[in-house]
C-alpha cells in the first residue's frame, strides 16, 4: 500500500494513495453559510465547486491561521471529491499490511474513529487516517447536494 504521509501540527499523518486525486497550494475559499465548522467553503477546481475541510479542526486539532506552504490534498472517496487541508506534504511510502500496528486510543486528543491504523517509519509513528469517518455519509450526502453557482466561487 502506499501512502501519502504529511505533517499536521508537527505530527506525522497519511492517507491511502488510491484516494488522493491530486495536491495543490492552498487557493483562496469561498466561504458558504450552514455548513459544519470543519468544512472552510469551496474552491473552484478547473470548474468544479469542490468543498474543503479543514482536517485539524475535524479530528480535533486546534485551528491555525492559513499559512504559505499549506496544502491542500484533494480526494475522492466514495465519488465524493473533497479538499483536505494540511499543514504540508511530505512524501509518499510504500508498507506492507504486517506493519500496521493498531492505532493509540488517542493520541494529541484525536479520536481513535479518525485513525485505521500506524505504522512505524524512519523512527516516527505515522497514523493512518481513516477516511471513511472523516466525513460521514450523511455528511457527504450533503455535500452532494450543494446548490453552488459558479459565478460565487473565485
């Protein structure tokens, strides 16, 4: 499997690679009422009114003003399209199932629901998070369903 691993508040994350669509430097937000707190707005991706999250504000991380070397790692799971901002991308591994360990019940105050697994790399504990519970499905449900112009997004 591999895995794209990136930094949020000094820690060390990843996601299946599978899932990643592609990374881009963080564009500007539009912002849209009654939605979550995590979800920052949209962006428009050559077109397409793609929603972000704001990862750390989502496992439980405090927030942090945006930075330059932000990033943003799009993904499509379940043919939903999401942004996932993190504080910066690393480097993509390649592990083996048999080096999965199970993730800590907590670890920086992150419920163990957002985390599939860890794995030890170069001496770090790397956590794997689980996408399927960062947004959940009535969540993408309603992501889906976004009425979005796009004159309102830049």
């Amino acid at each position: 499997m591999n895995l794209i691993v990136f930094l949020l508040e000094n820690a060390r994350y990843s996601l299946d690679v599978k899932n990643v669509e592609e990374i881009i430097p963080l564009p500007y937000i539009t912002p849209l009422a009654n939605l979550p707190s995590f979800i920052r707005g949209i962006i428009n991706l050559r077109g397409a009114a793609v929603p972000v999250v704001d990862l750390r504000k989502r496992i439980g991380l405090k927030s942090k003003s945006d930075e330059l070397n932000d990033t943003v790692i799009i993904v499509n799971f379940h043919d939903t399209i999401t942004g996932l901002i993190v504080d910066r991308v690393l480097y993509v591994i390649d592990v083996y199932e048999d080096q999965f360990i199970p993730p800590p019940e907590m670890l920086n105050g992150i419920d163990v629901k957002y985390m599939y697994a860890a794995v030890q790399v170069d001496k770090q504990l790397t956590v794997v998070l689980n996408l399927d519970n960062i947004l959940t499905l009535k969540e993408r449900e309603e992501l889906l369903g976004l009425d979005v112009c796009h004159a309102d997004i830049g």
